[in-house]
C-alpha cells in the first residue's frame, strides 16, 4: 500500500468525497480517520469499513495511512483529521509538550504486540551491544518498545546501540536481509515474514505481560464538544467491528490480505490469533494503567515532567463506559 503526502492526501480525500457521494450519503457524518501501520493491530477499522459498519452507523469514512505516531497527531491538532489510530505514547508525549486538547478514547491492544527479530546468532542480550537495529521511525510505537527491552535488559538506547528509523516493516525486512541492520522491531504479519526468512525471535514484547496502551484511538476535547454525536457513532462502528473480528474469522482473513497483501496463510492465520483472539477485549476502555506505564516510563527518561501527571488527564472512557453499562456491548454476543 503507497502512502501519500499528508496535505495531498486530505485534498483527495476531500474532492472524491464531495465529487462522488449520493444524496443519501451526504446526510451522513464525514471523518477522516489515520491508522499507522500495516498490521494487524489495525483490522478492526479495515474491517468497519470494508463491511459497512461505519455506513450502518451514520458515518462516511475515509481511512488513510499516516505511518508515525508524531505525523498523525501533529494532523490532528491542526484539524486535519478528526479522529487517529496512534500509540498511545504518541499522545502523552504530545500533551507534556502543551497539546492538552488530545485525549484517548479507547485502547484496542493494552499492551505491546510487538517481536525484536534479530539474525539468528544472537541470542543473548549483551550480544546487542554495538548492533544496528530497525525501527519504524524515531518517536513511533516501535521505537518506544525497542528502548524499554533495552532498558529491560540493562542497556543504554543512546550509547550500546545503534537505531535506524527505516520508514515501514518491509524496509526494515529488506535491511536486515541486506546485512544493513542485524535486527527490527515488528508487529504480526511481519514478524512471522521475517521468522521464515530466517531471521529469530529474540523477544516477544508482549509476553512480558505489561500493561501498556499500544494501539488506542485518539481525538480533541474540542471535537468530542462540538460533535459529540459523531465521536459515538465512531465508537459504536469500532465496537460492532470488534466483535465481527472475533466472530467472522473468514471474512476478516479476507480484509486482512487485502490490506496487508499477505496470501500466507499461515501468515494470516498466526495474525488472527494475535490480534483477534489473544489481546483485543470486547470493550476497548483506555485503560489507566496503560497510560500510567508511559507516564512513568517518560518521567525516567526523556520527560521528568511526566511526574506527578496522572492518567485521567488524558483519557475520556465515558463513550465505552455508556456503551458498556447499557448493555449494548454483550447483546452484541448473545
């Protein structure tokens, strides 16, 4: 999938949505909505999109591909997109900086779905010390998760290591093959591309059973404000698309090869554990300790104004909280 330049790709957008839409669809609410990598960790709004949820739900949607947190949350603030799919580090860094209008309005992946893929020699983590390693871009989800292993195992991000922001997965698939990079961070599908080129898991992140808000969807105070009405449509579209992950195994394989080109179907079928079985609740709160995790984890490194946030300044749990006390999330499963 070719990702485009941001003001180009939201003037696209823009002229095909008022060029081709029916009399019908101009009554429903517009939003233009990022996701930041090819993964996985995104399906839930493949799937609301590709299956009519959305439509059902009152919205029309443009969906566009925005790899990098810092990219998509600088769009948001400037009110180029109205609601984003973003680490949720992305966001607390955001507001430490001023931008106190964000706020996360659910977490899919409490945690960190990702695998360091290294070549298969290396086995220890000392054996790091001095190797290049890949990553998404710097300041991205990917990025974040490769400095906590290394801290994790007693190693300095800036000093014992060298890390290369490579642009996407497959960049730093080919890189690592090229002998550019002895390793890379990846989320599902990709690490099971690179374990069968021969690369080795050196570590699978989420094993380590931490909370942390990975995957979460984010908008502006000011948008829920004004529009609050879209924002719960919003959420209602990615709720009704979770449980069709969970409970339409084929046709969510389908969307996921559509979307991440990937025809394995071993591939796709380790990618539907993950991602629809073993990490998504079926009522993303945006979980404080997940946020809690960042905040702390900011405050010893590289932002010691992180101390003395407390998560609730950044998340608002009421569209998942109203959903949920209604009883309209477990009819879903009845």
């Amino acid at each position: 999938m070719r990702e485009i330049g941001l003001p180009g790709l939201i003037l696209a957008t823009f002229l095909f949505s008022n060029c081709s839409v029916s009399a019908q669809d101009r009554k429903l609410n517009h939003l233009t909505i990022s996701y930041p990598s090819i993964s996985g960790a995104q399906a839930v709004l493949w799937i609301a999109k590709e299956t009519g949820i959305f439509h059902k739900n009152g919205l029309d949607v443009d969906l566009v591909y925005i790899s990098g947190g810092p990219r998509s949350m600088a769009a948001l603030l400037s009110g180029q997109l109205q609601i984003i799919g973003t680490g949720g580090n992305s966001l607390v860094a955001a507001n430490l900086k001023g931008a106190k209008d964000a706020v996360i309005i659910a977490t899919t992946y409490n945690t960190l779905v990702f695998s360091l893929m290294t070549r298969a020699d290396l086995k220890e983590p000392k054996e790091l010390r001095g190797k290049s390693l890949g990553v998404t871009g710097l300041g991205s989800l990917s990025d974040f998760t490769l400095r906590t292993l290394l801290r994790k195992w007693g190693l300095d991000p800036t000093r014992d290591v060298i890390i290369r922001p490579m642009g996407g997965y497959p960049e730093i698939l080919a890189s690592m093959q090229s002998g550019m990079i002895d390793g890379g961070v990846f989320s599902p599908p990709s690490n099971i591309r690179a374990q069968a080129l021969g690369f080795r898991e050196f570590m699978d992140a989420g094993s380590m059973g931490n909370e942390y808000a990975a995957t979460c969807y984010a908008t502006t105070r000011r948008f829920i404000r004004d529009r609050r009405e879209t924002v719960a449509q919003m959420m209602r579209s990615l709720i009704e698309a979770i449980h069709r992950f969970k409970t339409d195994k084929a046709g969510s394989l389908r969307i996921m090869q559509q979307y991440t080109k990937t025809r394995d179907p071993e591939v796709l079928e380790e990618t539907y554990r993950v991602y629809a079985v073993r990490y998504l609740p079926r009522a993303p709160y945006p979980r404080l300790n997940g946020v809690k995790t960042i905040l702390e984890s900011f405050a010893d490194t590289i932002m010691p104004e992180a101390r003395g946030v407390g998560p609730e300044a950044l998340v608002d749990a009421s569209f998942v909280q109203e959903l949920e006390k209604s009883g309209w999330i477990a009819r879903l499963y009845q």
